[in-house]
C-alpha cells in the first residue's frame, strides 16, 4: 500500500510540472542581446527579446503590462521548451543550444493625453524604441531627443517617462525685418498667439493659453542669437536648447501654467550686418599700424 501510495505521489507531481512552472521561476537571469520595441501609431507596443542560448534553464522577466500573442522560439523559426512565470510575469526557457526569440504585445501600456502619447516605461535592460510615421521629437523625462528620420532611440537603463505626438502641429511665424524674412516655427498641441518679435530687446513673446503642453521653437540664428532666457509672465522658467546647426537652433518648454512667454537672446538682427563694417574697419587700422611699425624697422 506504501508503494502504490508513492507511486501516486510521483505521479502526480510530474502531472502537475506545468502548473508548478506556472507559479514558481526557474533558472538564472536570461543574458539578453537586445530589446526590440515597436510602437504604432494606436499606442499598442511590439516587443522583441533576443536571448543568448544557455546550457541551463534561464528566465527572461516580461515587460510590465497586458501580454498579447506571446511567441517562443529559436533564432532559426524552431519551438523552444518554455513555461510562463505567474500571469505573464516572465518565462522559463529551457537549456537550447541556439539563440532565442520572445515576442509579445503589450496593449495597455501608453495612454493618450492631450494630443500625446505617454508610457511609464521601466525595465532594467538597454531598449531600442521605435516610433510611428510622423514623430521626429521625443521626450524622455520631459527632455527633448530629436530623432530626426531615425525613427528610435536607445533608452540606456531603462527607467524613462517617454513622450510623443504623431504629426505634431505647427505654425509658422514669419517675422519681416527691413527686406529679410525670419520663418520661426512653433511646435505644439497648445494654443499660441499674440506672435511678436522686438528688436531693440532682443526678444521673441507669444501667449499661451494652455498649460503643460510642451512648446518647441526652431528659431533662425540670424535673427535671434542664443543662449536664450525664457520668461512666464516675467518669471524665469527652464529651457532646453537643442539639435543646433550653423542656421537654426530648437528651444523647448513646458509652461506649467497660461499666461505670456518671452524668450530672450543675446543678438538680434540686424546687429551682426552692422557691427561687421566696425569690427573689419578697426582690423584693418590695426593691420596698417603693424605695417607702418615694420616697415620703420
């Protein structure tokens, strides 16, 4: 009777592996290659893990979030022996001599928020992020990362509040200064008025009737010179420069309330037009001065 008692309970262990997977985890830390994450423009995330073979069991930690069309399997399209950890919390992978491929969707993880799309991402692995058609500016811990028509980023860690607006809107302001035209382009999801451009100030201002919505100007260097000083409703606030190249310079701001914004540089046109004829004059004094001092040697 003790031998058919044991038996049984042998049994109805190995009936119950599966289960008993389902709950507990299994073996070391995956050794990840590289994460994969493809956002479309719904909001909805595709993830893509690579995984390094191992001898032994491993476990690979999922994303947090609502765990669609989970996919196991080897580099070259076979199945991989695995078991899910609780409720799509991780998985074991069992020993495999190839490399493996995890693969999900995650439906939940990005909400939409006044024209933009937000998502709390954290995990522990280096992760390249890839965005929809139409973003080319992208805020990691409301700071700007232009991505130009390199459609991701590497997000290092990663622990980051990411933020994007597809197709953003933009109004182009076109200051007129004697016989040159400035373009200076406002990016937003805000409403902007009240456009003005001061030239013995130095100074642009516009309105802002909507708070907390990231603001991002492309001003042309030649009417208005960096570094800038940004102002709402005369109190400083912070900025961030960014993406300069030898005509344009890009200035973001998140104005945490409405009210009028002024930004401030340090030259203004036309002052470079006016100050060359100046400079050049007295370098050539000095240079004729040096002459005259040689040539009596």
């Amino acid at each position: 009777m003790q031998k058919i008692f044991f038996i049984f309970i042998i049994i109805f262990m190995i009936s119950s592996i599966p289960q008993a997977f389902a709950q507990i985890s299994i073996g070391s830390p995956a050794k990840q290659i590289s994460v994969e994450i493809s956002i479309n423009s719904d909001g909805d995330a595709h993830v893509e893990h690579l995984i390094k073979q191992s001898n032994t069991a491993i476990q690979l930690d999922i994303i947090p979030g609502t765990v669609q069309n989970l996919d196991v399997k080897g580099v070259n399209g076979g199945y991989i022996q695995h078991a899910i950890i609780g409720d799509n919390m991780g998985i074991s992978i069992f020993p495999t001599r190839e490399n493996v491929v995890v693969e999900y969707d995650l439906d939940d993880v990005l909400f939409f928020n006044n024209g933009v799309w937000v998502w709390a991402y954290n995990y522990p692995v280096d992760t390249t992020l890839h965005f929809p058609d139409g973003v080319d500016l992208v805020f990691t811990n409301a700071r700007p990362v232009y991505i130009g028509t390199s459609e991701g980023i590497m997000c290092h860690g990663c622990n980051a509040k990411l933020e994007f607006a597809i197709d953003e809107p933009v109004v182009i302001n076109e200051v007129k200064w004697e016989d040159q035209k400035f373009p200076v382009l406002i990016r937003t999801t805000a409403e902007i008025n009240s456009f003005n451009f001061n030239q013995p100030s130095k100074s642009m201002s516009f309105d802002i009737n909507t708070a907390q919505r990231f603001v991002t100007l492309i001003v042309p260097l030649e009417l208005l010179w960096n570094p800038y000083e940004v102002y709402l409703n005369d109190e400083k606030i912070i900025k961030h420069e960014f993406s300069q190249n030898s005509t344009h310079v890009w200035v973001n701001i998140r104005p945490n309330s409405v009210g009028t914004v002024q930004i401030i540089g340090t030259s203004a046109v036309p002052e470079f037009p006016m100050l060359l004829p100046f400079v050049l004059g007295i370098a050539i004094v000095l240079g004729l001065q040096m002459k005259n001092r040689l040539n009596l040697r």
